[in-house]
C-alpha cells in the first residue's frame, strides 16, 4: 500500500514537505520439469512494482509537483530449453531454447 501525504496551499509560496511511504511485496514462483536429459519445461509467475514519486526537478508550481503514480506488473513466461545432436557433433551440441 502507497500513502501520500501532502500539504498544498495553491497560490502562495511555501516550501514543499511530501514523502511517499511504500509498503508492497514482489514475488517470483517457478516450476520446471525435465522429462528426459535433454529437455526441460518451466513456467514462470512474477510480480513487481516501481513507487510512485515526485518530478519536481523544472516545477513552477505547487500542482505540478503532483505524485507520481506507483506502477505494478504481474508478468507470465513459459518455455523449453532442450539440447539437440548431442552426440552428432564432436564439438558444442545444438541448443534451442523456446
């Protein structure tokens, strides 16, 4: 959960006294299988967030000293790595990743 606190007196000149508490998780969960020595399976389920902030570095006024909204993402990745003509080459074998 993201608070903001904040004391704005549009129209007059004051110093500006803000702060942004952030208390959030991110996680990560992963499952692989490896059916046989050359192929793995995995899926993936992540979650993240960047805070919320302020950009005052060219403000003029007190509105546009305005909080930055926090952003979150919940990403999904699924895939295959296996290894292909391990014996057909003498040097590195193939491999593909999906």
């Amino acid at each position: 959960m993201t608070k903001f606190r904040a004391r704005l007196d549009f129209g007059t000149f004051a110093v500006f006294s803000r702060t942004i508490e952030t208390n959030r998780w991110m996680w990560k969960a992963t499952l692989d299988y490896a059916p046989s020595e050359d192929i793995l399976l995995y899926a993936t389920v992540s979650r993240g967030f960047k805070s919320g902030g302020f950009n005052g570095a060219a403000a003029q006024t007190h509105s546009q000293l305005l909080p930055i909204k926090p952003e979150t993402l919940t990403s999904y990745e699924a895939g295959m790595k296996s290894t292909l003509f391990r014996r057909a080459h003498a040097g590195e074998p193939l491999r593909l990743l999906l």
